[in-house]
C-alpha cells in the first residue's frame, strides 16, 4: 500500500462525497422552494398554507445550514488527516504522556485529547441549529444553562463509559495477536447489549425526567393493545421532552425485562387517545416483524467487516501515512488505527446510504400496516398529519434526497398506503 496513492484516493473519495451531499442538498431546496406555495392535493383540506409554507421553510434553512456543516466536516476531516493535525496531536501526546504513564496512558490520553477537540469543533454550529434555526421556528426550549449542563453530563458520561471501553479495546488489540479484531467485536456487542439493558433505568434520567403514565384510562388503553399484540413493558413512563424541543415523539428502550415504552409530553399533550394508541401500535409493529432485532444484526454484521478491515489496514505502513500521519517507532499504534479508521470510513460507506435508508422505509410501512390492522387507521392518519405538521416536516421532499436519507417514508407516499392496510379495528 504506497502512501502517494492511499492518499490521493482518499482526497479524492472526499471530494466526490462533499460533491454529492452538497448536490442533493441543493436540490432539496429547489424542489422544496418550487412547491412551497401550494399545498399537495391529498392534503388541501387538512393542512393549512401556512403550515406548508412554514414546514418548507423549516426544511430549507436546516438543508442551508447542512451544507454549511458539511463543508465544515470535510475541512476538519482534511485537516485532521491530509494536512497533518492528528499527526501534530499524536506527536504532542505522546511526547508529553507515554514517558510518565507508558503505552496505555499515551493512547487514552490521545483518544481522550481528540475526542474533546473534535466536539468543540462541532460546538458553533451545534449552538447555532439550536439557539438560531430551532428557535427561529419556535421549536427550541432549551435555555443556555440547560445546554451547558447537558454538554456537561455528555461529556463526564463519555469518560465514565467510553475510556474504560476505548482501555479493553486497545488491550485487546495489543495483547491479543493477528486476531485481536475477533475479540474487539465481541467485547463491543458486548458492551452494546449491557448499554441497552441499563441506558432505560441509569442512563436516560441523567438527562430528562421520566414519571409513570398517570392518565388512567390512556394506559388502559394502552395496556390492553399491548397485551393483544402480545408485548410485555416494564412501565409507561413520559419523559419530560418538552424542557427542550417541541417537537413529539414515543419510542420504545432497553432490553428484556428493561424494556419501557416511553412518551414525549408534548405528544400526549397533542395527539388524542386513539392516535397515541395508533402511535404506539405502529412502534409495536416493529417488534411484532423483528425490525429491531434485523438492524442490531446488520450492524453488528458491518461492524464485524469493519474492524476486519482494520486488523488489515493497522498492519500498513501505507495505511498511517497516506493519511497524513506517521506512525509511532517506539509507541503503540493501535489508537492511532481506531482514529484514522474512523475518520476515513464515512466518505466510503455514503454510497450505502440509500440501501439502508430504502429498508428503513420499506420496514415503517410494514409496521403501519400493523398499526391499522391492531387499532384505528383513522387515528394513525390523523395522528401522522398532527406530527408532520408540528414537526414542519415538508410534504413536498426532493424524491432523490429522500433515497438517500430519509429513513421514513414522506408523508404523501406514507398516508396513501395507509387505506391498502388491513382492515381497522374500530376503536
């Protein structure tokens, strides 16, 4: 592997990954913009103009303020690798580290260093999308003090969790041989699989409050489609959503006996009992056709390759210094692998994007069918339009954007399979 050409593939590959997201970007805007006026017929007697117009607006300035967060990633991203920053963090690091506290300390240090610079890198535009663009829309009700207390806790959480993990991983790849790659992957489903049992009862209410469902007849109702779909929870619990966003949502989290089914405020506090039912049956669906369990597969599968294809690359020469880095003589490069890996692999696995995003689409209308056919198609329509609506989410996507990225399908596409679905259970 000769550095000159890893390197100009990879210049090369970014380039084209910049070209193409900025491309779709474009589009979306222009489409957006062009059906900005006119609400879509199916939709003409039930969303106001001025939703429409507010959702294209939404839809417009985060697609604006996406390319601008785009080009940024692929300055950082070269001037982390091509341009030779992490080779400068490397040198500093270990300089200063590895004498005192030896291999180990150097590569959590490193780790540590450049996962802290990076997020402050990040920081402008994420202070910008959520004090500028989010409250621009009247979506945002973080106050700067909450913001910073939650930048806080993200980052003592990452320690707490992320350096004990990123400590096994380099063991493993040090002590463990040609190998190494095998046993990384099991530690890190491991690890996957204890984070979904324990995110529900110690993770999450670091971060929101979460109080048992108290309205009576809501959680019967609820109770009893769980129970004729046969899906077992270990509460109903709503989470406190609305301390920070407006926006609405419900989800289901954990693992075996953790799991909880769990509700925005702000959807109780805008869907009717029959759409939270029809909401929730749609969330059921999911479990009822395997969705979770097919996508916990898939990405162990990938991750699986993935670190197969680092145990190689950790091996090159050509590898380190192609991407603009030169690797340690007298040190451990096995943080120095991780870091380069996971710096390089995003513009490669883009292309993939609309493979992931078409299954992700195809298994929402499969659990809408199982909503209809569980409760009320009525109520999920309803409660869908509600969402789009106080969501802004656009009625008139870019159709070749929405190959890429969206992992739901659009409104349009979503309503007019809903009466092709089993027959409603009339509430």
């Amino acid at each position: 592997m000769q550095a000159p050409s890893v390197s100009l593939v990879f210049g090369l590959v970014v380039l084209a990954w910049l070209a193409l997201r900025l491309w779709l970007n474009t589009r979306q805007i222009r489409h957006v913009a062009r059906h900005r006026g006119r609400v879509p017929a199916p939709f003409a007697a039930t969303v106001p103009l001025a939703a429409h117009e507010r959702a294209a607006d939404y839809t417009i300035a985060r697609a604006r303020l996406g390319m601008v967060s785009m080009a940024w990633g692929a300055a950082v991203l070269v001037g982390w690798t091509l341009l030779g920053g992490l080779d400068l963090l490397n040198v500093a690091v270990r300089d200063s580290v590895e004498p005192r506290w030896g291999g180990m300390g150097y590569q959590l240090a490193l780790v540590a260093t450049f996962t802290l610079l990076s997020g402050l890198l990040d920081l402008p535009l994420d202070i910008y999308q959520t004090f500028v663009l989010e409250q621009r829309f009247g979506f945002n009700r973080m106050t700067p003090s909450l913001f910073v207390a939650d930048l806080a806790r993200s980052t003592l959480l990452a320690a707490l969790i992320g350096l004990p993990l990123a400590a096994l991983v380099l063991w493993i790849m040090g002590a463990l041989g040609a190998s190494w790659w095998i046993w990384a992957w099991v530690a890190w489903v491991a690890f996957h699989l204890a984070l979904l049992v324990v995110y529900p009862s110690w993770i999450a209410p670091l971060f929101n409050r979460f109080e048992r469902l108290t309205d009576e007849a809501l959680e019967q109702r609820v109770r009893a489609l769980m129970q004729r779909c046969g899906f077992a929870a270990k509460g109903l619990f709503v989470m406190d959503g609305s301390r920070r966003s407006a926006h609405a949502n419900a989800y289901f989290t954990g693992l075996g006996a953790s799991k909880r089914v769990v509700f925005f405020d702000t959807l109780l506090a805008r869907l009717t009992p029959g759409e939270v039912e029809a909401v929730l049956a749609h969330e059921l669906g999911h479990f009822r056709h395997r969705h979770v369990l097919m996508r916990m597969i898939v990405i162990f599968g990938v991750s699986l390759v993935a670190l197969a294809l680092l145990g190689w690359l950790a091996g090159q020469s050509g590898f380190y210094a192609g991407l603009g880095v030169a690797p340690n003589l007298s040190a451990p490069n096995d943080a120095l692998a991780l870091l380069l890996f996971g710096l390089a692999l995003p513009p490669f696995f883009f292309l993939l994007s609309p493979l992931g995003a078409l299954f992700s689409r195809r298994h929402e209308f499969q659990a809408d069918a199982y909503a209809c056919a569980n409760a009320d198609g009525r109520d999920l329509a309803s409660a869908l339009l509600k969402l789009h609506e106080d969501n802004a989410s656009t009625l008139t996507p870019d159709p070749l954007y929405v190959r890429f990225y969206y992992s739901h399908p659009p409104a349009t596409e979503r309503l007019a399979a809903l009466p092709a679905a089993a027959p409603a259970r009339m509430a």
